[in-house]
C-alpha cells in the first residue's frame, strides 16, 4: 500500500524557514506541531496495517490532523 506522507515540512515546504522559526521561539505552536506529528504518525501506522479509511477511529484522527494543520498555518501566516 502506498502512504501519502503529511508531516508538516512535507505538506508545506514552502515554509520551512518560519517553521523552524516559531518550533524554536513558540511553545505553543511547537506543543501543536508535536500533536500534529503524533496523529499523522499514527494514521499512517493504522493505514500502513491496511486498516479501513472509513474506519470512524481514523476518520476522527483525520480531522483531529487537519483541524492542528489548519491551527498551525495560521499561525504560520499571521506571526
């Protein structure tokens, strides 16, 4: 099975600098970028185990993932 990788250098390249930035200067935004990593990792574990996308654990940890990502670039975007 192929896994489309979503850490957050990979999903934004283009920011790389500032997010290097805010890890090493923002506890919070490095505290939302850890969880970020945690639930992506995990979901390409499960995804990786051939487990179901539809499966509702999964599909809950997806919105957990895109609901930190959409944290994240924000505060990407306005610092």
């Amino acid at each position: 099975m192929n896994i489309e990788h979503h850490d957050l250098i990979h999903e934004l390249p283009e920011h790389r600098e500032r997010i290097h930035q805010l890890l090493t200067s923002n506890t919070h935004f490095s505290r939302l970028f850890d969880e970020y990593h945690q639930v992506t990792k995990e979901v390409e574990r499960l995804e990786g185990l051939g487990m179901p996308v539809t499966d509702e654990s999964i599909s809950t940890m997806k919105g957990t993932r895109l609901k930190l990502k959409d944290e994240l670039y924000a505060m990407i975007q306005h610092s």
